[in-house]
C-alpha cells in the first residue's frame, strides 16, 4: 500500500469557555491516501468542522488543539513532545505558523467552505479574489495569475469567464459562488482538499451538478480530498472511504461499501435509517431519537449509549476504542460492545431504557444521570 | 448609470430639498417676535426712518411677495442684503465660510487620522487592554460636549500652559502683513496651525470618538467574516487580511458615520467658534440672530443646509463607489 498522504493520529481539540472545557474533537485518527475522497460524517456538532480546521491550524480562540499529531507528506503541522518540566510542548519538526501559512494553507492543503454565499468577499471583484490566491500560493505574476483565473472558471462550468471575472459575488448565484471557491481550491494545484459541507447551502439540483463537477475534476487532477458532510447519500455518491463522527470521535471507519451493506455500529446504522435509500423500500423513515448531548459534558461509556436502540446497561460503563471487525481484506473498525471482540459481557447485560430503546421515562434529551437512574431501577 | 450620472442625479434631487429649507428658514424668520428695524433704530424711531429702512430692504412689501423675490433672489445668486452689517449676505458668508470650512475639515481629517487605527487595533485586540482603554476614550468622548472640551483646552493649554493661544484664527493663506509677528508665507501657516490646533480637538473629539466605536465594531463583524476565514486558510497574511479584505468591508458604516457627523459638527462649530471667539459661520448666525437680520438668518441657514445636503450627497456617492452591492437606481 502506498504512504499517507495525511496522517491523523488521536487529534484532540478542545474549546475553553466559561461554562467548562468543550471536547469538540476527543481523539479521532484516520488517513488520507492520494488520489482518493474521504468522508467524514456525522451530525451537527459532531465536531467534523473542527477536526477540519485543526488540520489546517486555524482553530478559532478559545479553541486549542490539545493532544495528538498531524503529518502531511514528511511534514508535521502538528505535534507535541514533553519539554524540560515534563509539560507537552510543540515538537521539534512542528511547522511554525509563518510556515504553515505559506508552505501549507492554499498551496498543499486547500479548503471549501460551506457558505458560497458568505465566503466570498463582496467588495471585491469574484476573478480578483481568485487571481489573488493563484498569484499567492502558485508564485505566478499577475497577468498570468489572471489568465489562470479566467480558465478555472471556464473549467468550472461559469460561461462567458472573461466578462464574468470582472463581476462582484453577489451578481453570481449560491451555485456559481460555489462553483467560484470549488475553482480557488483546484487552482493552488493542491494534493489535498477539505471539503466543509460543500453542497449543503444549495438546493438538490445544484448539488447533483457540483458532486459531477467535483468527481470530474477530481479524476483530472488526481486530488485527495476530506469531504465533510451529515449526508449519506452524498456519501453514497463520491466517497472512497468514510469515518462515522459522533460527540467528537471517530466511530466506524470503513469502505464506502462495507458501510453501506456491512453497517457495523449502531449509530451508523441509525444514519442510514434516516436517509430513503433507492437500494430498498421501506414503509416509513426512522429517524434517530434526540439530540445529540452536549461534548461539554458527554455521557459515560459508549457516547451513543443515551439514543442507541441497542444499548444495553454495559454500554454506559465501557468507553470502547474502535477494532477491526472486518469481514474481508479492507480494515473495517468500529467502536460497540456489542461485538464479541470487545468481550465485556453485552450478552449478558440487561437492556437500557433509553428513549431509542423504547423506554417511557426517557425524554428527548435524557442526561447522564437519568440514564443510570432507570438502570438502577432494575 | 455611472458614477457621473449618479452624482448627477442626486445633485438633482437635491434641488427640492433645499426649496424646501428656503421655504421653512423664510417663514421661520419672519416670524421671529420683535422687529429689526426697530432693534437698529433704538426706542423712539422716526416714522419716516422707519419707512425709508423698510422700503430699502423691502421690509413694507407683503410677505408673499417677498417670498417670490427672495427665492429667485436665491436661484440667481442673490442672497439680499444683511440688515446689521449692511453688506451683502453672500459676500459676509464668503468671508465667514473659509474660516468654518477649515475648522471643521481639520477636525474631521484629526478625528479620521486618530479614530481609524485607534478601532482597528480595538477590533484586532478585542478584549485586551488597548481595547478597554480606547473604548474609554470613545465612551467619554461620545458624552462629553465640545464646549466644555474647548474650556478645558483653554484652561488648561492656554491659560495654565499658555502652549496655545486660547482665541482667535489666523487663515493660512492670509497675507504676511496681515498677520502680527509673521514675515513669511510659512510663518503664517504656522501660527495658523498654532491658532487652529485647540478648536480642531475641541471639535474633533466627538468624531474621532464616534468614528472609532463604528470602526471597531465594523472590523469586529467583518474580522469574522467568512471571507477572512477563507482567506485565512488560503495562507493571506494576517497584515494583508487586515488591511484589504477586512478593512474594505468595514468601511461602509464607517463613511455612513463620517456623512452624518458632517451635521452634528456644523452645530458643534457653531458652539466651538463661540469659545475660542472664532469668526467663522457659527459666530455669523448667531450675530444674525441676535439682531433680528432677517436675510442674514435665512441666508446662513440656508449655507447651513447646503453643507448638508452635500454631505449626505458626498456619503451616497462614496458608497456606490466602494460597496458594488449599491446600484445607480435603474438596476433592479
């Protein structure tokens, strides 16, 4: 196999605000190969986004990453090693943040973001903003950064680019502007590109033309990218390999088509049910149950526990890592006691009663203590 | 529609407008108790003195009349005549008008020069100290009145200090002669600026305050900009994020504050001109006032709204050119 091309190992960021310490990323790992599209799933405040901003480093205060290391082709943009009093500190080879900015942000690693009506500057011209980040990460003069500019968006599918380059974002619809940073991330020629929910502001129609656009430029320039997204079915359409995100950690991790026919972890599973899938029918959708909990405070032992259909009294207490449950010779892990591997007696556990479970004391958003209550009860 | 057309228009609709201020200043004046022929002759005026008095300024024709003339006087050039000074209106607010222009311009360009990097830094270190303390200064600025900011300069500069000269203005373009203790052109901009440098602070501060709180807000919202992320992560240096993509977005309220402070500091000039015994517009109108001068009230007044309007005029202009959002009117 070849090497990584990103390498995420037990990344943890944490945010610091005044009600307590957010652990919005809490030691999620996974690799990016060349070439191929990552997912990277999960609902609202799963803590994807910020697992996407820690790789590039731009965490927004209070947010810090804590723990962990991040290696992109030999290089570290993140590390840590224990200084002299025993305290982690920066390692060596960390990137410094003046190298980050200029060998890294644009030009190796580049980013959509979720917002094209936002993203885009209004007081500038769409080409100006393009030209200006070409000129930048590719070392170009101005008139040739320009002329780029002007072919990007005709690759991007904008008509007429000359006239258009000179116009402002807001004379450009939601799936032009997105079409705008889709050709700002492909023109700094980077080997990998973080996709932030790129789709999710626009309506179906614009989407399906934008995954086209994606895949075919993808295959033109043999870029590795993140795709960020709480849509399976976008998933289903684009993604080589996907990790199943909840309250901050990764929870199954397979290929593509191990986890749509092999579904492994409950919570995956539960996704899944929420979305129509062509491949079957079904009388009616099945949501999942609640919210998810707050990552301030999140529950014991397995996190899903709270919602999970399948939660049994053991889940609260065992917090466990995710294995290899794989059936073929593509690694597929998961994290759910319920597999025997974990071997921690969920046979034999009582079931919980939690809201998913069918449970009548459960509200929408059973907390903790709730949850033991109604085991206790039994 | 370009920008020429625009300006074009606007100075267009601008006309109504200013008919309009005619209008109300005109019937406003004249309703003024009290009487300025009598306030010019004293107690006990001859008839016939009176008579000649009005018949000369046209005071025994019926207002309506009056009226009509005064206001093809206006469309003409013509501003009547003052009755105190027994000059022409337009030729006393000639003389006055520099005087007030160069106040005010210097405030603003102080108050613009001091406000904009004072909330920059606010906004860039939001929360830190230099933030409190130019939130302060703002805070207080905004809620002291430039009277009494112009006696303490006083007392303070030019009385205890005697640093600066607590009265009067000298125009740097005045004649040498003219100007005690100046040989030179360069001497006379320099006791110029000597004389001008109190009354600017004392009539920049409330902009300068009123500016940074805009600024600092302004570069707050845009600093968390979408646009800034993304520049951010396309690897733009923080100086460049600052200067270009933040800065240029932040200044829409900002010019829209510096547009409608153009108004607050005519009525601020009027009260600064008044403590530094300044002879400027300000001193002008309430002369006009004081004395019952019909014209001479209705014709400042009447520059008073003229420097209006041409600041907001100025405002819509400088926005269409910055923001492309603004269109000319026969976009839809």
């Amino acid at each position: 196999m070849t090497t990584p091309l990103l390498t995420v190992d037990n990344l943890k960021t944490q945010f610091f605000t005044e009600d307590g310490t957010v652990r919005a990323v809490d030691g999620i790992s996974f690799d990016v190969y060349p070439g191929e599209i990552v997912g990277l799933v999960g609902e609202s405040g799963a803590g994807k986004s910020v697992a996407t901003s820690s790789i590039l480093r731009l965490v927004d205060s209070p947010g810090e990453i804590v723990d962990g290391t991040i290696t992109f082709k030999e290089k570290t943009l993140f590390g840590l090693e224990a200084g002299p009093d025993g305290e982690p500190r920066p390692s060596e080879e960390m990137l410094t943040e003046e190298e980050m900015r200029k060998e890294v942000r644009g030009r190796e690693i580049a980013i959509i973001f979720q917002d094209p009506m936002e993203s885009l500057n209004p007081v500038f011209t769409v080409g100006g903003q393009l030209r200006e980040f070409i000129e930048l990460n590719r070392d170009l003069p101005t008139e040739e950064a320009k002329q780029e500019a002007i072919d990007m968006l005709r690759e991007v599918g904008i008509p007429d680019p000359e006239n258009r380059y000179d116009e402002y974002p807001h004379q450009f619809s939601g799936g032009m502007r997105q079409r705008v940073l889709i050709a700002m991330a492909i023109a700094c020629r980077p080997d990998l590109i973080i996709a932030d929910e790129p789709t999710t502001a626009l309506d179906v129609t614009v989407e399906g033309q934008i995954l086209e656009l994606v895949a075919e430029l993808q295959e033109k320039y043999d870029t590795a990218f993140i795709w960020v997204t709480h849509d399976m079915s976008v998933v289903a359409e684009i993604c080589d390999r996907v990790n199943v995100m909840y309250l901050g950690e990764i929870i199954e991790q397979a290929h593509v088509d191990d986890l749509f026919y092999n579904t492994k972890h409950p919570y995956t599973q539960a996704l899944l049910n929420s979305i129509p899938r062509p491949d079957e029918t079904i009388e009616e959708l099945d949501p999942i149950k609640g919210v998810m909990p707050e990552a301030i405070n999140p529950p014991s032992g397995c996190r899903f526990h709270s919602r999970c259909p399948e939660a049994r009294e053991v889940c609260q207490r065992v917090h466990p890592e995710p294995r290899d449950l794989s059936a073929n010779d593509r690694p597929h892990n998961a994290a759910c006691v319920k597999y025997d591997v974990f071997d921690v007696g969920y046979d034999a556990s009582p079931p919980l009663e939690t809201d998913a479970t069918g449970g009548f004391s459960a509200g929408l958003t059973q907390t903790e203590s709730e949850a033991e209550a109604d085991g206790g009860d039994r | 529609m370009g920008l020429a057309r625009y300006t074009l228009w606007r100075v267009v609709q601008a006309v109504p407008v200013l008919i309009g201020i005619i209008t109300i200043t005109f019937f406003l004046a004249n309703q003024i108790p009290g009487d300025p022929v009598q306030t010019m002759l004293g107690p006990n005026p001859g008839q016939e003195q009176v008579e000649a008095i009005q018949a000369r300024y046209g005071l025994d024709r019926p207002i309506h009349e009056r009226y009509l003339s005064y206001l093809s006087g206006v469309a003409a050039g013509n501003l009547g005549l003052s009755i105190y000074y027994d000059r022409p209106v337009l030729e006393m607010i000639m003389l006055r008008l520099p005087v007030t222009l160069l106040l005010m311009l210097s405030a603003f360009a102080f108050a613009i020069a001091t406000a904009i990097p004072l909330g920059i830094i606010s906004a860039k270190r939001r929360n830190k100290p230099a933030d409190h303390v130019s939130r302060i200064v703002s805070l207080i600025g905004v809620s002291t009145p430039s009277f009494w900011i112009g006696l303490v300069l006083i007392i303070v500069f030019a009385f205890y200090l005697g640093w600066f000269p607590a009265r009067g203005l000298v125009l740097p373009w005045a004649d040498p002669a003219d100007v005690r203790g100046a040989e030179t052109q360069f001497q006379v901009i320099r006791t110029a600026a000597h004389h001008l440098f109190l009354p600017m602070i004392a009539l920049g501060t409330l902009q300068m305050a009123q500016i940074t709180r805009i600024e600092r807000s302004a570069m707050v919202d845009s600093l968390q900009g979408e646009y800034v992320k993304l520049a951010r992560a396309y690897g733009v240096p923080e100086s460049t994020i600052v200067r270009k993509h933040a800065f240029q977005v932040a200044q829409l309220p900002v010019i829209t504050i510096i547009g409608l402070g153009l108004s607050t500091a005519l009525g601020g000039a009027v009260l600064t001109e008044t403590v530094f015994e300044i002879q400027g517009m300000g001193r002008l109108i309430i002369t006009a006032i004081n004395n019952q001068d019909y014209e001479l009230i209705m014709g400042t007044t009447f520059m008073f709204g003229v420097a209006y309007v041409v600041g907001v005029i100025i405002t819509d202009i400088a926005y269409a050119y910055i923001d492309p959002r603004v269109t000319y009117g026969d976009e839809t």
